[in-house]
C-alpha cells in the first residue's frame, strides 16, 4: 500500500476562452493513499471535475504534475477508471457489451471478458440483465453498469464524477451503501467528486474541500465517524455544519 | 384514434379518380391524356418492355449509391472524426455539393460516351453528397462522453471508429442514405433521357417520340412507385440497424 497512491503537485488549468483566459483550478496539491476513500467537495464552478479529469488523464493541467501509480501522466493510466455522472453507455450496446468495453480496448481476450463481466455484473447486482439494452433500464441500474464496467479492469484507483448526482434520494443512498460496500470488498481507492456535503460526510475518509473562481483546494477534513454512519448521528450533524461553513453556504450546497 | 395503415394511399385514389374524371369530360384530347384502363393496358401490352427499362434503372442506382455509400461513409466518418481533415475538405465539399448532377451530364457524356457509365457516375455524385454531409453531421453530434469513456478506457483509433463513431452515426447515415436513394432516382431518370439508350428515362423519353402516351403515363407511374418502395426499403433497413434507438427518440419511425 503506497501513501502516495495520487499525487498531485502545484496543478493548475487555465482554459483559453473566447473572452480571454479562464482559470478554472490553481495550485492543487494533494496526495491520496492506495485503499483511501477521498471525497472532493465544492460548489459547481470549483474546479473539482476538472481537477478529476486531469487525473483520469482525459485533460492535461496547464501548470504542475500528477503522479498516479508511482509514474507521472500522459494519457490515461491503465490503473484508474472513470465513472461518469451521465453514465457514458453507449445505447446501441447490450449491457454485457458495455460492460466488457473497457477490457476490449485493453486487448483482454473474449473468454477472459466473459467471466470478469459476468463477476463484476454479480457483484454490482446486474445478474440477468446482461442482455438487456441501457434505455430499458432505470437511472440507478444503469449507473450500477457504469460502475461495473469500471471495475472490469481491475483498476487500483475508481474515479467518479458525480456519479449520483443525477439520481433520486431513494436510489442515491442505496448506490451510496453499495459502493462502500464494494469498495469494503475490493479494497479499490476511490476519488469521489461532490457537491453534497451529505454525501462526502456519508462515503469519505477524508474530504478536500474546494472553493470557486479560481478552483482552490481550500481545506482537508479527515472523516473519522464509525461505519456504518448514521446521517441522524450527533458526529456527522456536528461535521456536515462544519463543512457548511467551509463552503460558505448557510443554507447547504444541497 | 388509431389510424389504419394504408390511409396513405387515399389521396392517390383521389388523384385517380380525378384523372378518370378529366378524361371523360374530354379536357384533353384522348391521344394527350389517355384514360387509366389504357395505361393500365400499356403494362399488360408492354409488360417486357417496362420491366426490362426499370430493371436498368434500378441497376444503375444500385451501383451507383453503393459506390457512394463505400466512398461517403468511411470519408464522412474520418472527416467528422478528425478536424484536421474537416479543415482541409469542409470548403472544396461545399463548393461541388451545390452542383446539381444534372448539369454535369454534358461533361459526363464528353468524358464517357453514352451508356452506364455517365449515368451511373452522375449517380455516384447525386448520392455521395447526402450521404458525406449525413455522416459527418451524424459523427459530430455524437455525446462527448461516451468518447471520453474511450479515451480512458484507452482505446485504440479503429476500435473507437467501428464500435462508437459507426453506430452513434448511423440513424444519420440513414437519413443520408434515404436522401440519397431519392436523389439517385431522380438522376438516373434525367441522365436515361440524354445520355443512355435504356431505362426508364429513355423508354419515357422514347413513347413520346413514338406517340405513345399510355406508355409515358406507365413508365411515369413506375418511377413513382418504385420511388416510394425504395424508400420503405431503406426505412426498414434503418429500423432493424438502429433498434436500440426505439424508446430514445420522440418519433423513430
């Protein structure tokens, strides 16, 4: 187990707009340990997605470096995988094929795609609905295909952007208990982006808490509420008001 | 209220009858407008004849589109893939879209005589241009994410190409191809009137000179027909490659 699992050193990333430059992140600096659960926290516009995307090598930062597995990016590394908000399945494939795409553009051979798809739709509780298609399955389902397909190559590191940002309260919190609950299985380190403070105190051993315009890593607050937690608890009402605070919203960032 | 299937064919019923009408108040004389039975006849009498023209027709638009379909698909698909490309051909494919392949048969028949060949290159022109403008409009509407799932799956360039760009462009490449089987039948019959001694166009073409109005009228009936089959043809071809559009889209017929 690496301390250093993802490092980000000084990251920056200024976009060129068509009214001059816009700086969406500065100087980001922050390590995550292998089998960490980390949550980045902030207010849309604060550069958290951005910062993810970088570190999925989807976008290259404008000042700084980002270490993931020991070796500094250039593309995306074979050892995280990104999980959307919006899904990312394509439509005109069954579920046990978006399932296996990822391992088919890592040259993973077809037997050998079978069995991790068919384990990792058990796991995320898609057994049976392999041949279906993503437009007969409800959010939350497809979601779960979005995370299976994910884990399919055995990544060291899950990257989500939102992933249940789009979902109702019912279904978020069931994917929400779910998730730790395969992450308690797999031991996979998870970077989690967020705009509920609910959901970071829910899910996170530590949340990095952003602030916008620039996007700024603003404070680190280390999350250590028993598990399972209990959102009616004293410990995590006391720290969700905390975070409140950080983000500078009375009224929540819900 | 659920509408019955073939209510289509109302208004061509009405047309008929409008036709018999015609002719029995004499509007015309019979040897400019002859009665539905006559022309009716005409396929009865020149059945050979009409089947052999349109089989020609139909030869020629065949080859054509194919060749089209080959050539536009796999360019329209690079070219809204790479912007380099689009850069580089966007002006040159704006400038000869604009020309209609009509007048480009003096030229054609210069370059190649008269029979298939002109036709079938006038063919090619009509069809390659919905079929390219489709496609690259069909490559650039694609979700951006589903190409940043590529991208972080490590995919390679063919793999992206065949199982994302080619499908997510696909209810496009119909649309196109649907343009172009229309356009196509519109040329070859234009081109079979000056450049080709066979197909419908000329067998048109041919009845007049020869005073033969029933024949015109059957052969202007063909191509109609044959104009709308065709395009149920490529409608149901769509709905089978695209199934997984159904549930997606408000009206994907």
């Amino acid at each position: 187990m690496s301390a250093r699992f993802i490092e980000c050193l000084d990251v920056g990333k200024t976009y060129q707009g068509r009214n001059g430059a816009v700086e969406a992140l500065r100087g980001v600096s922050l390590s995550c340990a292998e089998g960490e659960f980390v949550c980045l926290l902030g207010l849309s516009g604060c550069g958290k997605s951005t910062l993810l995307q970088m570190i999925a090598g989807l976008e290259t930062p404008s000042t700084g470096q980002i270490i993931v597995a020991g070796r500094e990016l250039d593309g995306p590394s074979p050892a995280t995988s990104i999980v959307f908000q919006d899904h990312g399945l394509f439509p005109w494939m069954s579920v046990q094929a978006n399932v296996e795409f990822n391992m088919k553009a890592r040259g993973v051979a077809r037997a050998e795609r079978r069995a991790r798809a068919a384990e990792m739709l058990d796991l995320t509780g898609l057994a049976g609905f392999a041949a279906r298609y993503p437009h007969e399955l409800s959010g939350g389902m497809r979601q779960r295909v979005g995370i299976a397909r994910a884990l399919t190559t055995r990544p060291r590191a899950l990257l989500m952007d939102e992933p249940f940002g789009a979902l109702d309260a019912q279904t978020r919190g069931h994917l929400q208990r779910e998730l730790l609950d395969i992450w308690a299985r797999q031991r996979t380190t998870v970077l989690f982006v967020t705009h509920s403070i609910d959901e970071a105190v829910f899910l996170a051993d530590r949340i990095l808490v952003f602030t916008p315009r620039p996007g700024q890593l603003a404070a680190v607050v280390g999350v250590d509420l028993p598990r399972p937690r209990d959102p009616r608890s004293e410990g995590f009402a006391a720290l969700s008001r905390q975070l409140r605070g950080m983000l500078g919203t009375e009224g929540g960032a819900e | 209220m659920r509408i019955g299937r073939f209510v289509g064919l109302v208004p061509l019923l009405g047309l008929i009858l409008l036709w018999q009408g015609a002719v029995w108040a004499q509007i015309y004389p019979p040897v400019l407008l002859p009665a539905p039975m006559k022309v009716l006849g005409a396929f009865g009498g020149h059945g050979g004849e009409i089947l052999a023209n349109t089989m020609a027709s139909l030869q020629r638009v065949a080859i054509g589109i194919g060749l089209a379909f080959v050539v536009g698909v796999p360019a329209g698909l690079l070219i809204g893939r790479f912007a380099v490309l689009d850069r580089l051909f966007d002006w040159s494919i704006q400038t000869f879209r604009s020309i209609p392949p009509i007048s480009l048969i003096p030229m054609a028949m210069l370059f190649f005589g008269i029979g298939d060949q002109p036709a079938i290159v006038l063919i090619f022109l009509a069809g390659l241009w919905p079929l390219l403008l489709n496609t690259i409009f069909g490559v650039r509407g694609i979700e951006r994410t589903l190409l940043k799932v590529a991208a972080a799956a490590g995919a390679g360039e063919a793999l992206i190409l065949r199982d994302i760009i080619l499908p997510a462009a696909l209810p496009n490449i119909f649309t196109g191809l649907r343009l172009a089987v229309g356009g196509g039948w519109l040329t070859v019959v234009t081109a079979e009137m000056i450049a080709v001694k066979s197909g419908l166009g000329y067998m048109i073409l041919n009845a007049q000179m020869t005073f033969r109005p029933e024949l015109i009228f059957a052969g202007i009936i063909v191509i109609g027909v044959v104009g709308l089959l065709g395009d149920f043809g490529v409608q149901r071809i769509r709905r089978l490659a695209c199934s997984w559009q159904e549930g997606l889209t408000a009206n994907a017929t």
